[in-house]
DNA sequence: GAAGACCTGCTA
DNA sequence: TAGCAGGTCTTC
C-alpha cells in the first residue's frame, strides 16, 4: 500500500512529534517474521536502550538511526502503518522515553523491519530516489532506452528508480498519455520528457496532499495520526476502471501488466 | 518472464 | 465463496 508519499508523510510526522532523540525504553514484538535477520529476542536485545538519532527515507524505506550505529530499515509493504494509538493487529510496539509509544501496525504481516550495520547493504540495490536530483533526466532516458521491456514494469522496478508503487505508477503514464505495455525502448524523446516530469510531480502531488488513502477499510492507508491521505482526489486512473478519462471520457481500461492490474485510457494512453 | 509465497480483509 | 489488494522475494 504505501508508496514514496506515503512514507515521506510518515516520516515527517514522526520528525513533528518529537520521535528523533528519544530512547527506546522498551518494545514488543508480536510477530517474529516481521523482524530480520535476528530473532525476536535478539532485534529487542540489540534495540532496546538506543536512542532514535534520526528519522529518514528512502524510496519505500523508512529509516531510524539508532545512537549505537545501527539502523532499523522499516517496509511498510502492503498494509504497514505506523500509529500513535494503539489500534487491532498492532505487530510491534515501541516505549519511548517521554512517555510516548510507537504502535507498528500490519493486517497482513507483510511488512519487515531490518535492523542493519549500513543502511547502504539494502539502499545500494536501489535506484535513485523519485524525488531527488540524482533521478535525472539523462538517467531516466537511459534507463528505458537500454531495455526493450513495457515500461510500466520498469517504473514499478525500485532497482531503477525508488519510490512509485501501483498507484503513482498508474498516475505517471495517465498523466504522460503513455500506455502502460509501451516498449520503454520505443519512447521518442518528448514522452520520456513527460513521463520523467509526470513521475516527479504525481508524487510530489501526493506528498502536498499526506498520501492516497482508497476507502475507509482496515487494509487501507492512515498516517501516524490516524488521517487518511487527500489524494484520492487527485487520481485519475488507479481503481478507475469503467469509468470516463478525465480528458477524453472514454471508459478507462483494466488490464493486467507484468502480474499487476493497470488502469489506462485506451484512447489517450498511446501504444 | 511467470507463478507461487507471504497474510488478512474487503468486495463482487 | 472466489478473487483481488497500495509489495517484494524466491523459484521455476
């Protein structure tokens, strides 16, 4: 569920409320396959009595750095959440030194936190970050130019570029009218201008508005305060299938691309 | 590539 | 009740 605005919100909240500089007294850990590499009772070992340094991002990773050196590498995957209230399926649970508490919260336990020596052992295999400058233009050109594959699974590859998810993916190629299965290789310079600038500003988007929440259910996106994300109003294509392009009011498509479904307009998107 | 695995909840 | 879900990893 949580792509880069997602995460990017959460982080800052976190920032807003202090977490940075405070100690972890103590934590819980409900579900030991969220924890890696170590056991339950070495991650709390290793965490407990640590200060939180400083709260970051990457991509989908949300970073705590601990004063020990060490950093927890946090996925929020599909349905990962991080609360001030304690709520159901609540996985780990962290005390913090004036009193507040961390709850981790995941229906589907698909989420992980990894506790690393360098944060580099998983940020090196990914791409340049969405919202940086080191996603540049020439980068990105390249990038699609040297495969030949359809360019909705390359934006979605975080080994490429770090942040998009199904959503923003979706979002990038309505906004740029590229059609999801194009051959990233077939792209002429003014699309690749496009997309690359679409990709920027629908997460850029997404960040202004906290993130995009779906629907009310417990699967769905709430940030640390327990807010869904405005940007729902903002999409255009995602979970829009059937109903008429905002440009053009043809229906919009459903397909399924590399093993994810895609939304697209079939008259504006072009193959 | 594609399919399965990891999980639970919502929707058709 | 089957099928699908905002993600990623492993295994054919």
């Amino acid at each position: 569920m949580p792509e880069l605005p997602e995460v990017e919100t959460i982080a800052r909240q976190l920032r807003a409320r202090g977490v940075e500089g405070q100690k972890i007294q103590s934590l819980k850990i409900n579900w030991a396959r969220i924890v890696e590499p170590l056991s339950v009772s070495a991650f709390s070992k290793q965490v407990c009595g640590t200060t939180i340094s400083e709260i970051s991002r990457e991509g989908k990773w949300l970073m705590f750095s601990l004063g020990s050196g060490k950093t927890i590498m946090i996925h929020l995957r599909m349905a990962g959440s991080l609360s001030m209230v304690p709520g159901p399926h609540d996985r780990i649970i962290l005390n913090l030194s004036d009193g507040l508490t961390l709850y981790y919260r995941d229906t589907r336990k698909f989420g992980r936190w990894k506790l690393v020596d360098d944060p580099q052992e998983i940020l090196g295999k990914l791409g340049p970050d969405a919202l940086t400058r080191r996603f540049t233009r020439k980068y990105f050109s390249e990038a699609m130019l040297s495969r030949h594959r359809p360019v909705k699974p390359l934006i979605l590859d975080q080994s490429i570029v770090a942040g998009l998810g199904n959503i923003y993916a979706d979002e990038a190629l309505w906004e740029s009218k590229i059609h999801p299965e194009r051959r990233s290789d077939s792209l002429v310079d003014a699309e690749l201008e496009k997309l690359f600038k679409a990709i920027k500003h629908v997460l850029r988007v997404g960040v202004e508005n906290q993130g995009t929440s779906l629907g009310e259910g417990k699967t769905n996106y709430r940030d640390l305060e327990g807010e869904s994300g405005r940007n729902r109003a903002e999409v255009k294509a995602y979970g829009r299938s059937g109903k008429p392009c905002d440009r053009c009011k043809t229906p919009l498509k459903k397909i399924v691309v590399a093993q994810r479904g895609t939304t697209f307009c079939p008259l504006c998107q072009t193959i």
